[in-house]
C-alpha cells in the first residue's frame, strides 16, 4: 500500500452508497461461498430496506489519498449470524494484493 494511501470503512448511510455496495458485491461474487447469484438493484434496496441494523452492519472501503476520498474500492458487512459475528467483504479486482487487508 502506498504510504500517503490508506482505507477506510465508512458507514452506509444512503441509498447511493447502498447501490456502490451492491456494484462492489455483485463484480466480487464469483470468489463468495454463499449466495453468489446476481443481485439486482431493487433486490439491494429491498434487503437494505429489511435489514435488521442492530445485528448488521455494512460499509463501502473507500481509498484515501492526501487526506482525500479518492474512490470507493469494495465493501464490507458485519453481521451477527447464530450468536458469532461474520465479516464478510469484497475489493476490487485492481486493487487486490495491495496490502488493504493487514
């Protein structure tokens, strides 16, 4: 990772960030165990809608650079599934083996 870079998990607080997670989730499928099927637009904004947030947690993995968002480079989703917590996730094709995941 580049030492004026860095990344950052920043809350999914609106619907446009709820469609970069599921932009970032559907390009990251074909590497997921489970529940790898495309998902549509208003499939995300359904499931977001229903998404019991205080055992859910989702995030778009942005790219700072100089202080500065300079993209959003995947997601991630904490969630508390029979009594353990799962983090699941996903990064960009171009940005993989970066160093983001230590």
């Amino acid at each position: 990772m580049a030492e004026d870079s860095t990344v950052i998990l920043s809350a999914v607080t609106c619907d446009r960030d709820v469609e970069t997670v599921r932009h970032h989730r559907n390009a990251c499928r074909e590497f997921m165990t489970r529940h790898t099927e495309y998902i549509s637009a208003q499939q995300q904004a359904n499931w977001y809608k229903e998404l019991d947030k205080e055992f859910n947690r989702l995030f778009v993995l942005n790219k700072i650079h100089h202080g500065a968002v300079v993209e959003d480079i995947g997601y991630g989703y904490i969630r508390v599934e029979n009594g353990e917590v799962l983090l699941t996730g996903g990064i960009t094709s171009n940005e993989r083996g970066k160093g983001y995941g230590y």
